[in-house]
C-alpha cells in the first residue's frame, strides 16, 4: 500500500494563508506576500507543524513559574488583522513591541528595505527571537531590550508602532515617536475588555482608525496594568481598573448567596463583541464578572461569564449580561438580558437593561465607535464613554 505523502511546511503554510483570505483576516496582496514567505514554524520549532499553522494557535515562548504564559507568538488569525491595521509600506520606520521573532519577521517583508526593530523588556525572550531571525535571514530586524514605558524614548521616529501585548495606557513616549503622518496600533484594555486599535494622531493626542476584538498577554513592567481583583468565592471573580468601582469581596459575595433577579430588555442580542464594548464603556461603575465551569455547571452563575462578562457593581450589588432564545427579537434569535444580585438588584438590572435596548436601538452594527485617547488628567466625574488612565484617559463615542 502506498504511504500518504507526509505533510510539508510549504503545504500548510499556503493552506493558513488561504484560510487567512477566506476568513478576511488578509485582505491584501502586500499582508498575503509576507505570510507566504515567512517560515512560521521556524520561529516555534518545539510546537508540531500543524500547531504551528493553525490559524488561531497561541506558540508559547516562555512561561512564569506558576506555568502561565508571559511571551508567546499570537495567533496568525490576529498577527494578520493587526498587520492589515497597520498599513506598513515599503521604506517604512517601524517599531514592534512584544517580541517573537516571526511577526518582526513579517514586518520586514512588508517594510521591505526600510528599518524594523522589535523591542521587549525580557533580555530571555529577545535572546530567542533574535536566534531564529538570524537562521531564516531577517539579520536587518534590530532588536532591543528596553522596557517598553521609558524605553522608546531615543529610538527616533516611528511611521508605524505595533504593540504585541495588552496596553492598559499609552506612554507619552510612543505618542512623540511617532511621526507626523503615524499609525499607532495597539491591543487597549479597559475594564479588562481588549480591542487591537489602530490610531493615528488627533492634535496632542490620538483617533481611532478601526477596531478589532483581540487577546493578549499584559504589558509588564513600569506601564503593567494596575490589578484589583477580588475573589467572591472559589471560581467566581470581579476585576476591574475603574477606580471609582467598589470592590467588597464580603458584600458581593453575599449578594450572590442571595436571590437572583432576571430582567429581559426585549432588545437582541447580537454581535456580541461590540455589545460588550459598548456595556463597559457606558456602565457606571464597570467590572469584569468570571465564573469558572464548575461554578457554571452548578447553575450560580451564567455561561456569559465564563470568558468575562461586563458587570455594573454597587458596594452591595451587581448586575451583567445574559441572554435567552426569542425569535420574536429578530434575526439572532436571542434577546439580551440581565442577571442581578443584591439589595439593589433592580435598579442595577433596570441601569442595564436600558443600555441594552440603547445599544439594540441605536448602535448594533460593527464599527459604530470612535476611541479617543486624550493625554493629560480625565474630567471629573466621568462622563459615560470615559476611562481613566495614568497618562490621559479615553474616551469613546458611538455613530
């Protein structure tokens, strides 16, 4: 019997860039050149062809001692939607930052003779990219080992930054790095709710181009995100960076021993991942609910949170999203809803249930919002669609 020809590189890369067109995460001819020609198992050669190919494959590249991840290569799916963000051309300046090696690679080729460097503050993980540029012959990508907060300053100039890792901020400094005509893009986290933006300038600040649901490993060092994060119980946390949000383990924790309030907006659910940047920019005091499965399973808490659901907290209450099947609310065939728990229960649910019908009514399309990132210290209060930063703040609107 003849033996099934064995898998090649080459095949499984042109199959993940077919992939990549049909799924229009490569919508052009420059961003599909650059994934053909570069070897991406070459840069994770511990991970199997397959792994390494696969559209949507996270290949670590070194982990902490608990064994979570702290670099990885993200996956080709987000590295091509990010690179169709950026628009890089030819004789371009561009800055990386968050290094793997195989999406300084990919710059490269987009670059072509103009200069790529990437830069992490890990000396570990910039050692390796640095090997496996050199084998496949991206010896003209720099490479740094600065931490990212302080140390683009006296790099020069950018025409394009691209940041491979969750920004809760944005430093000055990659603001005076780029250049007059500069495109800035990078994964902004707020209220633990992730968007790769593409901005470019706005006098001193910056405007949004578009937006992408994206997933990072966090900046570390001088620029990490501040961490507040209570646990309810086991499995049941809420995190949030808004500082004006309470966060009392005790009281909450109580309230989700208590009864469960459930109101229904009459509103769609749909495009999910734009509802929940709409409910974490606009929700008073704003958190992120996660519920592990077993506490799921158990019937305590929605699926909605197993991957993080936006919640509006009060010092003894909180509210969040869930859904139900209602072909009456249209062509999704759900309708959006909400979960409270607490003595203020339904003031939270109604709080909520309002944003959701606000969203179905006006907003529900991909794209309806306009992120701002202004430099300098927020308005006080914050008006809805706002969040602080160390640096400035942000600030989004909706078509």
């Amino acid at each position: 019997m003849t033996q099934p020809e064995k898998t090649t590189p080459e095949a499984l890369r042109a199959s993940m860039v077919r992939a990549l067109r049909e799924q229009d995460a490569i919508t052009s001819t420059a961003v599909e050149a650059a994934f053909t020609a570069v070897p991406r198992h070459l840069f994770a050669p511990e991970a199997p062809l397959e792994t390494a190919y696969d559209l949507h494959g996270i290949l670590p590249v070194k982990k902490n001692e608990h064994g979570l991840d702290m670099s990885v290569i993200s996956a080709a799916h987000l590295q091509a939607v990010m690179l169709e963000q950026a628009g890089v051309e030819p004789g371009m300046r561009v800055l990386e930052i968050g290094s793997g090696g195989y999406n300084a690679a990919l710059i490269q080729e987009l670059a072509g003779n103009g200069e790529v460097t990437t830069l992490d503050i890990d000396a570990d993980v910039i050692a390796r990219a640095r090997k496996h540029l050199d084998e496949t012959g991206y010896e003209r990508v720099k490479s740094v080992v600065a931490d990212a907060e302080t140390g683009v300053a006296g790099l020069g100039t950018f025409d394009r930054i691209i940041v491979t890792v969750a920004t809760w901020d944005i430093p000055p400094s990659w603001v005076e790095a780029l250049s007059e005509k500069g495109r800035l893009v990078t994964p902004l986290t707020v209220c633990g709710t992730t968007r790769s933006t593409a901005f470019e300038r706005d006098g001193d600040g910056l405007v949004s181009l578009s937006y992408r649901l994206s997933s990072f490993v966090p900046l570390q060092g001088e620029g990490a995100a501040p961490d507040r994060k209570i646990m309810l119980r086991d499995g049941v946390a809420l995190q949030s960076d808004h500082e004006e949000t309470p966060l009392d383990a005790k009281a909450l924790n109580r309230a989700l021993a208590g009864d469960r309030l459930e109101k229904w907006s009459g509103a769609a659910y749909d495009l999910p991942d734009e509802l929940e940047w709409f409910m974490t920019l606009n929700l008073t005091f704003p958190a992120r609910l996660h519920a592990s499965k077993d506490v799921i399973d158990s019937g305590l808490v929605e699926p909605s949170a197993r991957l993080g659901v936006a919640a509006l907290v009060s010092e003894d209450s909180f509210a969040y999203r869930t859904r139900r099947a209602n072909p009456d609310t249209g062509t999704a065939g759900f309708e959006s809803g909400v979960v409270a728990h607490g003595p203020q229960a339904e003031e939270l649910a109604e709080q909520y249930a309002e944003l959701l019908r606000r969203w179905a009514a006006d907003h529900q399309r991909r794209g309806a919002a306009t992120i701002r990132y202004v430099p300098g210290p927020a308005p006080s209060p914050l008006p809805p669609g706002t969040a602080r930063k160390r640096h400035g703040y942000v600030t989004v609107t909706w078509a």
